[in-house]
C-alpha cells in the first residue's frame, strides 16, 4: 500500500488539474546519458534545418530547436519512450495500456521563445480516441524554472475549449491563472491532452532540454503509423 501511494498521488493530482509531476523513476546515470544522446543530436545542425518538417509547428513558424519525430533517429531515445516505467505510469494516469504515437525533443535554447497557450487534444483530431484517453510524458533533461520557459497549466479543465476536429488555441483571458511546473532534470511532467497550457520564454544562460512523449490508452497498435501518415497527409500538418 506505501509503495503505491505516490502512483496515487500523481494519480489523484493528474485528475484533479490535469497534469502531474513524477520524481525518481530514473537513475543519475540513466539522465546522464539521455543529456549526452541529446549533445549528439545537438551537435547534427541539418537536424535542425527542417528536414522532412520535422521542425514544423502547426499554426506556427517552424523552430529550429525541436525535432519531431525524434525516436527514428534516435534508438536511445525510441527505449526511453517505450520504457517499462514510463509505459506504467502512463497507463496508470491514462486508464489503460500506454502506447506512444508521437514523439519529439525540444531543446529550448538561451533565448527561445515559449508556446503560446494551447490544448494538445486540439492538434490530434481525426485519431477516433477519447480525449482522457491520450496525454503526454515530457522527460526533462535540465532543471525548468519561470526564467528557463518551464510549462505553465491552468489547473482543472477537462473540456476542449475549441470547436471539435479544428487546430485552434483557446482564449488565454477567458481562462484562469496559469501555475509554473518548475521542474528537476530527471523529472517527468505527464500532461493530459486537455490541459491548457503554454511555456515561456529561456531567458536563462542554459538549455531547457525535454523529450515529449504522446501515449493513448488501449489503442490499435498500428496508431504510431496512423498518425504519421495523417500528419504527412493533411495539408497544416498535425501538432
Ligand atoms: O517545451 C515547451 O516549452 C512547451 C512545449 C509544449 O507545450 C508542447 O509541446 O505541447
């Protein structure tokens, strides 16, 4: 029962604001080495200069420090979205089995800008899952605080503030106060797909590295495909 009740905590704070935040489920080491996978991509600038539009952000000019997806050229990076741990606590907040259909890295360098606030169940329509049924796992390769563009959540909404099946970003003034998620590097921020959210800008010295990873619950194992094919297919793309 002790064992279980940080799951339950997250759980309970996940359902409550929509997001929560899981500390310890990885080594030194293991971050150790996901920060030098990330230096080996970071040191590739072609990666960085659209290929494929893996640079692209929907209803938004491309940045030039993301990669998405990111897991195809990374198999260090295709363990860490599947790994073990990070598939139970998904599935726990999720209610069900976690499978990964999206993935990307953010490295968020000095001076980047943040995301502007937005609703991630709004850039995956046409998938045919329930909303609770899909959020996302960002692992955090450095510290995120106010100054370095951590996340910030308006806790407790679980509608979609937009109309249905249109990438569109709610209106920040009809919404509540936003809380910073200050987080540690090693720490996994889980994000429903309905919390609205945005990050401010790194006006900080260093990088704000993360890796998204985007889970659905119980879904056809052929999602990952499907929404890639989607993503290619429509003309905006998808987030
Ligand atoms: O990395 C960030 O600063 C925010 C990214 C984000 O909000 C998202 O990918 O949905």
């Amino acid at each position: 029962m002790i064992l279980d009740s940080p799951r339950q905590a997250a759980r309970d704070q996940y359902l409550r604001c929509g997001w929560a935040v899981v500390r310890g489920l990885f080594s030194a080491q293991e971050i150790e080495t996901w920060r030098g996978e990330a230096d080996r991509l970071m040191a590739q600038p072609a990666l960085f200069a659209d290929p494929d539009g893996r640079n692209a952000v929907v209803n938004s000019r491309p940045r030039s420090d993301r990669i998405d997806p990111v897991t195809d050229l990374s198999p260090t990076f295709l363990n860490l979205a599947n790994d073990p741990r990070l598939l139970r606590e998904s599935g726990a907040l999720l209610g069900g089995e976690a499978r990964l259909f999206k993935d990307k890295f953010i490295a968020k360098p000095p001076g980047a800008q943040g995301y502007g606030v937005h609703q991630d169940f709004t850039y995956w329509p046409n998938l045919g899952i329930a909303p609770e049924k899909m959020g996302s796992a960002a692992v955090f390769l450095d510290g995120a605080t106010a100054e370095s563009g951590a996340v910030e959540c308006v806790p407790g909404v679980h509608a979609l503030l937009t109309r249905p099946g249109r990438i569109e970003d709610p209106d920040k003034s009809s919404l509540g106060d936003f809380e910073t998620v200050a987080v540690e590097a090693g720490d996994v921020l889980f994000l429903s797909g309905m919390v609205p959210h945005r990050s401010g800008a790194n006006r900080s010295a260093g990088f704000r590295r993360a890796l998204f990873f985007t889970y659905a619950a119980d879904a056809d194992p052929a999602l990952y495909e499907t929404y890639h094919q989607l993503k290619k297919a429509l003309p905006h793309g998808l987030g």
